[in-house]
C-alpha cells in the first residue's frame, strides 16, 4: 500500500536520527555530569527503541489481508504504540529515581555551555523530525507514526524546558536546579507515555473515536440524499490505518436491486471522498416502511402513504441505533 511505504520510509529516517541524537546527547552527558541532561539522553534510548518497534510494526501492518488475518494486520500499529508509550513511562520513573539520587548525594556540574549547545542541536533536529512524522501520520492514518512523532514533538519540548531550567541554573549557581529539571520533565514523560497506552488499548479494545465519529455523522447530515430515508446501526472500527464502516441504509422498498446498489455505490463515493480509500464499508440496506412516510423528504414518491412530517437529523445517538428511525 503506497501509504504504508511512505510511513516506513518516514519512520526509518526517524530511527536512523534517534540513534545519532542518542551518541550526542551521551556525550553531552559525559562532559557536563548534569543529571538533567542525562534525562534527555536516557529518553533517547527510548525514541531508538520504540522507532525500530514502530518500523518493525509498520511493516507488519503493510501486509496484506489473509486467510488468518481476513481484516488485515493494522492493529500492529496499536500495540507499537503501547510499547512505545510504556517505554516512555518507564523513562520518566528512571529519570526521576536518578535525579532524587544527585539531590541526596549532589555532585558538581561541567562544561555546560558545550553541553548546552549540543542538547539545543539535538531538541531542534527532534522538532523538526517530529513534525514531518505527524504529518505522515495523518496522511497515511497510521497511529504508530503519528505516535513516534507525538514522542519527537514531545521530547523537543522537554528539551527546550530543560535548556532553561540549565540557564537558570548557570546564571544563579543553583545546582540542586539540576534534579528539579529532571524531576519535572520526568513526570512529563510518564503522563506523556500513559496518554500513548491509553490511546492504544483503546484501538485494539475498539473504542469508538468520538472524534472521528462526530465529525463522519456531520459529513453524512451535510450530505444526504432524499432517497436514504434513514442510515443506523453504524459501526467504526480501525485497523491501524483503515476504517471499516458498518451500517443499515434504508431506502424506498420499490426499488429494484440494481436501483439500491447504486445508491449504495453513491454512499460509498460520498464517504471516500472524505475518507479516501482508506475505509472498508459494508451497507446492509433495507426497505422503508408505511410509518416511514412520516419522516421521508423523497421527492415525487410513487408510493407515499402519509405526508412527510418532519426530518430526522442524523446524529451520533440515533444512527448507531439498531433499529428504522421513527416520529
């Protein structure tokens, strides 16, 4: 799939990054002793590790569907996600053990201006290839990616804050300055790597993205034709970066089959015009009934029995319904 291709593409530039920002940010750690900086550099690990996870994720997630995986393998791209940001967590609890360590027993801090100098080079590279992931992300949907960029965009920040709190420290004298930067962005990086976990296990227990939903109801409401007289029991569910749409279209009971699957077909083109290809639909259609006429705003109607009424705005409550809309 061309979309996966431009995610592993992107992903495998990221990891090959994380490992040169890893060896910077060591050394600057060595010349400096700033247990802070160690923060940064120990983060590093973590954007190595879980950037080949994701490559590795991704790659399974690009192959395509079979007889045991008839929906594909996109829920990789979830559990990389997990290990990602349970790796991240992990991190955090290290850097703010480590930094508890120096407050208890202090030591002295070097050749910061060096060390300073290098992590900023660092932070901006991070920014920078944070940004091209998330913007990958969203253009391929791939949570994985949109993940690893999250982490980059994330990691630049602490970066920047830890950069300041270095400054102050060096102009003030205040070494104990030194843990408490550590400690903040040490917490930073256990609600960022939480927010990642949640975020997956809600993908592969497919919780419904209110989001997504909301703005797809929307789209739908905008759209609709006066031939579907009501859309519900629709489903979302992702596979990494392909939606599969579940629904009941009701449409005029006179039509033949050839007549309904063209309307099928004009709901499909309507969401992928959206979506794009990236969504699966099934349609199960069935045939309005006499009460329907109530709510039914079909034009020139052969075979009304009743006056229209009033229409049904379509909404998250009433199209996920698993029944004919009524008055």
């Amino acid at each position: 799939m061309p979309t996966y291709r431009q995610a592993i593409r992107v992903q495998q530039w990221i990891a090959a990054i994380g490992i040169v920002l890893l060896a910077i940010k060591f050394y600057a750690y060595f010349i400096t002793h700033s247990v802070a900086v160690l923060t940064d550099a120990l983060e590093s690990i973590v954007n190595v590790v879980a950037g080949f996870i994701t490559l590795g994720s991704l790659m399974v997630a690009a192959k395509p569907r079979d007889s045991s995986h008839p929906y594909g393998h996109g829920k990789a791209e979830f559990i990389s996600a997990g290990i990602e940001g349970s790796l991240i967590s992990v991190a955090g609890i290290w850097i703010m053990v480590e930094a508890v360590k120096k407050i208890i027993h202090p030591a002295p801090v070097f050749e910061l201006d060096t060390g300073l100098i290098l992590i900023a080079i660092c932070g901006l590279i991070n920014l920078t290839a944070g940004w091209i992931g998330i913007i990958q992300g969203k253009k391929s949907n791939s949570i994985a990616v949109s993940a690893s960029g999250k982490h980059l965009i994330t990691d630049a920040i602490s970066t920047g804050g830890l950069i300041a709190g270095l400054l102050l420290m060096k102009f003030t004298g205040w070494q104990w300055l030194d843990s408490v930067v550590a400690i903040i962005f040490g917490s930073i990086l256990i609600f960022t790597g939480f927010r990642i976990v949640r975020g997956s296990i809600a993908g592969i227990m497919d919780e419904a993205d209110d989001v997504l939903l909301k703005g797809l109801v929307a789209f739908l409401q905008k759209n609709r034709k006066n031939n579907w007289v009501d859309l519900h029991n629709l489903r979302v569910i992702k596979y990494g970066n392909r939606l599969h749409l579940d629904c009941h279209l009701t449409l005029p009971w006179y039509l033949n089959l050839h007549e309904a699957h063209k309307e099928v077909d004009a709901l499909d083109t309507l969401i992928k015009s959206e979506f794009g290809d990236a969504l699966e639909m099934f349609v199960h259609t069935d045939g309005c009934q006499p009460e329907s006429c109530n709510l039914c705003s079909m034009d020139n109607c052969i075979e009304r029995r009743h006056p229209l009424v009033k229409t049904i705005e379509w909404t998250t409550e009433n199209l996920f319904q698993n029944e004919k809309h009524a008055l």
